[in-house]
C-alpha cells in the first residue's frame, strides 16, 4: 500500500503536480531620509523583466518611479509568465523593514524582481529584476543590496511642483518623459544645500547606493 502511495505521488509530480514552495522576504530602507513607496514584489518565469539596464521603461514602472503608484505593476500577475504581484501595505519608512511570505506553485517560477519608488525623487527606484531564486534550499537565505536608480523619465529637477514625497507634495505621474529615456544608476540628490537652486530638498534627502536591502529566506 505505502509503495503505491509513492508511485502515485511520483506520477502526479511528473504529470506537473504544483510543488509549493515558501519563501519570506524582508526589504529595510537604509535611507535617512527617504521614505519608500509599498514594496512591489513580482514572482515569475525567465521570460519576464521588470527592467532592462539602459532601456526605456514601462509605463508601468514609470508610474511606480514618479508617484510611487504601484497598481499598473500589480497587474503583471496576469500575464502568463507571472505567478503573482505582492505590495506592502504602506509606505516603508527610513530604517523601517517589511516581511512578506510568497507561495509559490509552479515549477518554472524560479525569479524574483522588486521595486519601490524613493519618494522624495522625480523618479527614483530601489529595484532588482529577476533575482534567482533557483539555488536556495529549504533553510537557506540569501541578502542583497537594491541599488538606487534612475528611472529616466523625469529630469531631477527637485522641485516644489514635481517631487510628489512629503518633502513637497508635488505633481506624481506626467506622461511627458523629459529625461533620458532609459534606467541607469541614480547620479544621486544634489539638493538646495549643493546648490541646485531647483530643489525643495536638503542635505538629509541625499541618498547613496545601496538605498535598500532585501533578505530571501526559503522556509521549504
């Protein structure tokens, strides 16, 4: 009987059974002061990119680096190579860390990607495109620094009117893309105190690489 239980397990996993696996995620902001829009987080296949180093972004992700509105991403979670979309449930604040649990059911979903908008920026992001998770066994975990950068879709003005974070209130989300046009690493906040006479911010808003770390934990 306990042999033909095996046999059966056996069949249905090579038949493409779902095989769950656990993972917990922890994001701390190491900014001073720069708050983080909600985590994104996006679970998926190789065939999916968040971003392309030196290539334009999405609309989608264009939205999350200028207002740090994260619903388009969410959205990925209906395309076929994406098992699931997770947000935080608030903004994340310097020094401040948040835990998420990912169950994951399809053998192929070996990829994590992440992003959050700094929100005292135009449009800058702490992210990572498809971190792999494929070498991580039950009880292991692996920690990653998120490097900051520049969305390429908004000039880095600073300004009162376009910094949508509280450092300002300012207009989020413009379709017009005046940058240019593709996602590098942040050149980094000059500020009013650096004398960019643009700027709303201060000394306190510059932000170094990395701007946040993520630690992925397989639980089994």
């Amino acid at each position: 009987m306990f042999r033909l239980s095996l046999v059966g397990l056996t069949a249905l996993v090579l038949a493409g059974c779902p095989l769950q696996k656990e993972y917990t995620v922890t994001v701390e902001n190491l900014t001073d002061a720069q708050p983080m829009s909600p985590v994104t987080l996006v679970a998926h296949r190789k065939h999916f990119e968040l971003f392309e180093v030196g290539q334009p972004v999405s609309v989608a992700l264009e939205k999350l680096a200028e207002s740090g509105d994260n619903s388009d991403v969410m959205k990925y979670s209906k395309r076929r190579s994406v098992e699931d979309t997770v947000s935080g449930a608030a903004p994340l604040a310097p020094g401040a860390s948040e835990t998420f649990t990912l169950q994951l059911n399809h053998q192929k979903t070996r990829y994590l990607s992440v992003a959050s908008m700094l929100v005292n920026t135009n449009d800058a992001l702490v992210a990572e495109s498809g971190i792999d998770l494929r070498k991580l066994k039950p009880g292991q975990s692996i920690t990653l620094a998120l490097p900051v950068w520049d969305a390429g879709t908004e000039a880095n003005s600073e300004s009162l009117l376009s910094v949508p974070g509280p450092a300002a209130n300012g207009e989020g989300f413009n379709a017009d893309r005046d940058d240019a046009d593709h996602i590098r690493i942040h050149p980094g906040v000059l500020s009013k105190d650096d004398g960019l006479s643009t700027s709303i911010l201060s000394y306190r808003h510059r932000v170094l690489n990395p701007g946040a770390k993520i630690t992925i934990q397989r639980v089994w």
